[in-house]
C-alpha cells in the first residue's frame, strides 16, 4: 500500500501564490534597502604596527573595570563579528557592563607580508598589543579574550608570557585538533601543505572561504538563501541578513608562511596536545599557564567541535579553571539572542569574581 502523500493540488497552489507575493514584495523592499555595514559601537585607534591595529570601543559610560580586556580574532575573518550591529554585539554588552574593551585587527595581508610568521602574530602584534595596554594602564597584566584561531594564539601567548595576562578566557577555540567530529582538520592532515603555500604564497580569502562553506553545503549554499524569501517583505530582516553576507565574504588573504606554521603544527602535528609548537625559539606548554582560565564552546559548533575545545581543561597548569558550554553554534555564540543575554554576563561576571 502507497504512502498518502502529505500535500494536495490546492496546498500547492495557494504556497506558489504566497511565493509569488513575497518575491513581488521583495522587489519593493530591496529598492528601500541601503548599503549596510558592521561594526555598531564607537572605537578609536590606540596602538598600530603595521597594518594591524589595536582599538579601544567607547560605550555610553565610562567602564568601572581596570584591567583592560583585549579581544583576539581569528586571522580569516574580519573580528567585527563580535560587534555586529547594535542589538547583535558581545562588544556592547561588555560594555555596558563596565569593562574597558579592546580589540585587534589583523588587517589584509598582502603579498609583502608573504613571509610573517606565527611569532610575528603572538610575540610581535598581540604581544605588543599587550604591552602597549600594561603601559597605558598601569596594569602588570591584562585580561585576554581569544576567539577561535585568536584564542589559540592566546594559549601560546599565556604559555609563553604568564606574568602578562591576569585572567584569560577562550571561546570557541580548537585545543585538541584531532577529535573524530572535526571534518576541517580531516581536511587539512592530509594537504602537502609545503607544496600548497608554495604554488600560492599567500592564501587567498575566496579559497578559505569555500572551505568553510562546503562542510555544510545544503545549509550554506541553498538553504539560507531559500529561507531568504520568507524574509524580503522585512527591510530590518533583509538588512541583517545582507549585514552577515557582507562580513562573511569580506574575508582577507593569509600569509603564507604563518598558514604553513599553523597548519603543519596544530592540525596536523595536534602540538597542544603532542607537543612540538615552537613560537620563535621557544616551545609552547600549555602547564605553564598559571592564571585563571574561562573556557567557552558551542555545543552545536561544526568548525570547533565541544570535545576540541574541552581537552583545554586536562592541560592548563592553573588550578581555577572554568568553562561555560552554550547551546549553539559557532556563529551563534556572537549573533543570537541567547547569546545577548549570556555571553557578556558569563565573560563580565567571572572577571568580577576574580578582579583585585
């Protein structure tokens, strides 16, 4: 016996006649739709090296914290995810709660940054991003928020200058790059990566950025975009939307030789876990990371799996180690509103218990 089937002739008709009306409507709505832009809340350049630029964000209040807190991004995104838009911003609601935010940008590398390398990323631009914060505020030691890639390059900062950071705190950041779950890093071990960075110098955005896509094609190639008709009688909803898109494709290149380091160290070599990353002249252990630690992942993350980030906590040194799982995904965590309400208060609230 056949199935019944779960539509009918007049359920069809009367969805290709709502479809119609929303794509008529839409016509409307993309004619009222202005270019759009991220990056809600106010900042200032403090510190420049290069094309990397440190900036402090002004709320509408004074903050009450002293110890500076330094956002540390990912190298192959913009970091203004973390400040979106005004009602989609971690930025804004640290602020609100008082403390003195910071953060790094990375800047679009060219080809005469070809040769930087990982010790000119940790030692050079974040380490000298946190000496800059330490003379300007009087502090000995900042707070430090690292971000996915950012909150790996943290680790090896903290391991590597622990008088320097008082408190740090990683959020959706890869520890143990080898868990069963990670499609990215089964990808990635088995690149001829010397032959990879070679042929093309400097990595170029498009082809990180379809990477990135592929590992949820139906999702991000299809169905976003069929979801985006339900939304184009919505100016405020289609200006989000566009908003996304914009950050998500203004991606910059990478430098080559720190995307060799990167990639032959922590993917393939898993150094945080097997040992072998080497900043400079100096290997990174993450024991020696004494001060207290906040670790934060996504439950739903499919590019930092939670089993990638929560290996942190069996190889840190310090004995105030803490984490915060939240219930969604690697973008989520900055965008949603759940997120709204948690992060910043999680982030703002374990600093507070911990502040002199």
């Amino acid at each position: 016996m056949n199935a019944p089937l779960h539509f009918t002739a007049e359920g069809l008709a009367q969805e290709a006649m709502a479809f119609q009306s929303r794509l008529s409507a839409g016509l409307g709505t993309l004619r009222e739709v202005e270019d759009v832009d991220y990056g809600a809340t106010s900042k200032e350049e403090v510190w420049r090296d290069g094309r990397v630029v440190l900036y402090r964000f002004r709320g509408d209040r004074a903050p009450t914290a002293k110890v500076p807190l330094l956002i540390a991004y990912a190298l192959v995104n913009r970091p203004y995810m973390t400040d979106l838009q005004a009602d989609k911003s971690i930025v804004r609601g640290l602020l609100e709660r008082g403390e003195d935010v910071y953060i790094l940008d990375w800047g679009y590398p060219d080809r005469s940054d070809r040769y930087l390398e990982l010790e000119d990323y940790i030692e050079r631009f974040l380490g000298g991003a946190v000496d800059h914060l330490r003379a300007t505020s009087g502090e000995d030691a900042v707070n430090l928020l690292g971000i996915c890639q950012g909150g790996a390059f943290s680790l090896c900062y903290a391991s590597l200058n622990p008088s320097k950071v008082r408190n740090l705190i990683t959020m959706v950041t890869p520890v143990d790059f080898h868990t069963d779950d990670n499609m990215l890093s089964h990808w990635t071990r088995g690149i001829d990566i010397d032959q990879f960075v070679d042929t093309l110098g400097n990595i170029p955005a498009d082809m990180m950025n379809w990477c990135y896509l592929t590992l949820k094609p139906w999702r991000l190639f299809v169905q976003k975009y069929v979801g985006l008709v339900d939304i184009l009688d919505n100016k405020q909803a289609v200006e989000d939307f566009l908003r996304m898109e914009k950050w998500i494709f203004d991606s910059p290149d990478l430098a080559g030789e720190a995307f060799r380091q990167f990639i032959k160290m922590f993917y393939q070599g898993n150094g945080f876990l097997k040992g072998g990353i080497r900043i400079g002249e100096r290997e990174v252990d993450l024991s020696r990371i004494t001060m207290p630690v906040l670790n934060i992942y996504a439950l739903q993350d499919h590019l930092v799996p939670p089993a990638a980030s929560q290996a942190l906590g069996g190889l840190v040194g310090t004995t105030d180690y803490s984490e915060h799982s939240f219930r969604g995904g690697h973008i989520g965590i900055y965008v949603s509103g759940r997120a709204q309400r948690e992060v910043p208060d999680t982030i703002h609230q374990w600093l507070d218990q911990r502040a002199e």
